[in-house]
C-alpha cells in the first residue's frame, strides 16, 4: 500500500452533488397500488475515478453511474425494483441492512436462483425502518464489489426531519494499475489471509478526494457509507464536532464519537449531524488515519464567504425517531457462541483454529511447506470450526436454529490477529457488551465490527423466518471461509 502523500491519483475536482436528490432514479408514475417502481441495470461502464485530467477507468456499474444511482424510498411504501444483468457472469442484488422477507435477500442458491446474463429478477419489499442503508452483489461479491457495482440506498423518514442539508458520502475504496485500470489479482492468498484487498484510492461518490462546499452556521446530516472491499476507516473532522446520529441504519442515543475519530468498517453506515461553525473561506480537513503512518485527506470542508446562516448554533442535535425493531426479551433468550478463526498472524504462522481437523487440509496448510492458507482455493478461515466459502449457495447447513419469537444472545469472539467486520442479514444487534464491558447509547448495528482478540455481546428477536446469512464483511474473509448460516424456522 503506498503512502499517505501518494494513495491519490488526483484531488482535482468537486464532490459530486451529495444531497442525493440528483443521483436518485427518477420515479414512474405512480399506481394505484402506490408501489415505487425502479430499474437498476449492472453492465460494463467507466468512471472517472483518478480525477478528470487521467485516463477513465473501466468500472462495471448500475446504471451507468459509480457508484449507482441513490435509492431514496420512503418508509412503509412498497418498491418494486428490477434488476436487469447486462454482465457475462450470474449476479444477485443484496439490499443491505434492509430488514425483508428472505426469498427478497439477494444471496445466489440459498434464497433466490442466480441472475443470470441478459435475465432480470424483480425484488419486492416494503422498507420498515428508515435510514441510511446500502445495495451491493451478492455473488462474485469479491470482484462485482471490487469493480464498483455498489450504491446508497436512503429510507426518509415517514416525518421529515429538520436538517439544512441531507448529504451522503458513498465511501469506495480501489486497487489502480499504473494506467488506471483496475488491478487484477482478486483472492489472493495474501489478501485472503490477512487484512483484504486494501486499494491505493479512496473516491467519495466515485471522485477523487476534493472540496464540500459549505456554508458557515448550517446544520448538514451527513450520511457517511462504507463501500470498500477491505479498507477499515477512521474520520477525524478538524475544527468540528460531529455528533453520532445512528449507526448501520439504526438511530441511537446522539453522542461524540470515542477521540472525535468515527470509525467505519466495510459496509456500515453512520449518520452525523454536523454544525458548520467554521470561519467564511476557510477550509478544513476530514483525515482518515486508522492506519498508523498512512493518515490522508479524504475531503475538506470548504466554507464559502457567505455569512452565517445562523447567529447562534441550533440546539443539541435531537434523537432520530426510532424504527420498530423488536425488544429483546434477555431474560428468556436462547445463547449461541460464534467464535472466529483462522487466518495469518504476526510473523506468516497461522492463527490457531481449535477444534479443525488437526488443521492441516482444512486450512490449506502443509505442516511440512507451510503453504499460506486460502492458496489454491483452500480456507482460510473458520467459524465455530468450519468454513463455509464463496457468495452462498443452495443446501448450506445452519450453523443453529432459532424458533420464529425467540430472543437470541449472541457471544461473537474473535479469536484471529484481524479486524472482521461481521454482517449480519435480515436483522438488526443490540448490541450489550465489548470485552465485559456494556455498549452504551443503545446502539443496533447489522455490522459489528470486532477487533483483534474482541468479545462481543449482542441480542435480536428471531422474527424474521428464513436461512440468513452472517458472514465477515471484508470480502477476501467471506470468500475464504469466513461465513455461515443460521435458521429461523
């Protein structure tokens, strides 16, 4: 991975327009039924993602645009979306965090038949929480993510809430060749077993690093989304305060971010509300430095010479309105244990996997060669001992099953040398507890992002009925292994 000074191409450029509004796909008009219909087509495109003065680089998109059009649909309204294949290969759309009915999913063979070329596949479902949530592929998740098949999908509240602006910043990460293509080599062993495929270009809505006009004394609720395939991100808003607004979709009790630094694993959100209490003209940085020694500039808050919008600041940020999720009823909850293994640690020696088969073939390693497990399609990681890989696929075995009401604990332990964080579908986590200690602000996350050697406690009310999928969200661990199914019958 290259350095701070040299991660970008480009800084050339504006922010693309980030209200949302003039990305979104335009609506048909609408039926009696009163369903949002919508189209989205994944096919081969360009992008210019190095900034205006390189080359384009050759993207697979939906709709033409990287990312893809922003999804604004209200909640409770029905959507009908079409999603039409103009790729070579099969794919699927997973709409991420949404909570819907299983065969609605996008996962290939376990809850719906791959799309295949020049095929179509409706997707029906009524959104019941609003918030900041996110459609990607489900098959060759590794590559169609990686080539920036990815896009925002924004559910208003059914009462508009009073912000100035409403802005999203899709966050995508890139692995460029020299000539700005996109570099080969996806699934490696290295990337498999270690950190992913981390790129050398970060785009905010499919840009360069640049400028986001502002303007002294608004308040903006900004929408931060992480696309990347493997990039772990750490925000730092210099000259402000952001306040944390809800998470993965989720509001939560408003709060500062833990040392000001927001942080973002692959696939989750977080809303923000942030004051502009900047001066006229001046500029500030938002960094991101969750690698030590490789901090950059993701944008700079640009402020125009315009006066203040307000003399006084508005008052402390007021709580989102909740969604109707479930309340866990701890008292009766049935406890399950996902523990995390695998992987390389310090050194190039393998991560123990108790309990694996005295860990040789399963985990690609040869006790006399000791060959790098995830080489030549073995895992390279495990879940409570066995390793499920790839995007999903029909007759996957549950790891557990729940019964429809039940309230289910769960212990999710890291017990690897990396970061992973683990997605959960069809659902939301409360999240209880990290390493002994309780999660305040009533925090729901459908990613939770678990450091080395973590412990974290969760719970959620099974009662969604289906075959779901949990899995590591940094794609090069999923493909390898790091995966599973559960079952509410």
């Amino acid at each position: 991975m290259n350095s701070g000074s040299n991660l970008f191409l480009s800084r050339r450029g504006f922010l693309a327009v980030a209200a949302g509004t003039a990305m979104s796909l335009p609506m048909r008009p609408t039926r009696a039924s009163a369903v949002d219909e919508r189209t989205l087509r994944a096919a081969p495109g360009q992008a210019q993602l190095a900034g205006p003065d390189r080359a384009p680089t050759p993207t697979w998109a939906y709709n033409d645009t990287v990312p893809g059009p922003v999804l604004r649909l209200r909640q409770g309204q029905p959507v009908r979306i079409t999603v039409e294949n103009g790729l070579t290969e099969d794919t699927t759309v997973h709409w991420h965090g949404i909570r819907l009915a299983n065969a609605m999913d996008g996962v290939p063979g376990l809850t719906q038949p791959p799309i295949a070329p020049a095929a179509s596949f409706i997707y029906e479902f009524t959104p019941p929480d609003a918030g900041t949530f996110w459609y990607h592929p489900h098959a060759d998740s590794l590559v169609q993510l990686g080539r920036g098949l990815a896009g925002a999908l924004i559910v208003e509240e059914a009462e508009p809430v009073a912000f100035d602006r409403d802005l999203i910043w899709m966050l995508q990460d890139w692995r460029l060749a020299a000539d700005g293509r996109i570099a080969g080599g996806f699934g490696s062993a290295m990337d498999a077993a270690m950190s992913g495929r981390v790129g050398n270009l970060v785009t905010v809505n499919g840009m360069a690093p640049a400028d986001q006009g502002v303007r002294a004394g608004e308040r903006v609720r900004l929408r931060l989304a992480n696309a990347a395939l493997a990039r772990m991100m750490a925000l730092r808003f210099e000259g402000h305060r952001p306040v944390i607004l809800a998470i993965d979709g989720q509001p939560c009790d408003p709060h500062e971010p833990e040392d000001g630094r927001l942080v973002l694993a692959p696939a989750m959100r977080v809303d923000i509300a942030l004051d502009m209490q900047g001066k006229p003209g001046g500029r500030y940085q938002v960094v991101d430095d969750f690698y030590d020694g490789l901090a950059y500039t993701l944008a700079a808050l640009a402020y125009d010479q315009a006066p203040p919008l307000r003399v006084h600041p508005p008052d402390a940020p007021a709580a989102l309105p909740r969604n109707p999720l479930p309340e866990p009823d701890l008292a009766n909850a049935v406890r399950q244990e996902i523990v995390l293994q695998g992987g390389m640690m310090g050194g190039g020696k393998l991560a123990g996997v108790g309990g694996m088969m005295g860990m040789s073939g399963m985990m690609g390693m040869s006790m006399k060669g000791m060959t790098m497990p995830g080489m030549n399609g073995t895992p390279a990681w495990a879940i409570n001992g066995v390793s499920m890989t790839g995007d999903g696929h029909a007759g996957m075995a549950p790891q557990f099953t729940l019964r429809r009401g039940i309230t289910c604990h769960i212990t999710m332990r890291n017990e690897t040398a990396w970061w992973h964080p683990m997605h959960v579908h069809g659902f939301s986590l409360l999240l209880l507890s990290r390493n002994g200690a309780p999660v305040p602000h009533r925090q729901w996350q459908d990613t939770v992002l678990l450091a080395p050697k973590d412990t974290v406690e969760c719970a959620f009310v099974a009662d969604n009925p289906g075959d779901w999928m949990l899995h590591c969200h940094v794609a090069d661990h999923q493909m390898a292994g790091l995966m599973t199914v559960f079952r509410v019958t």
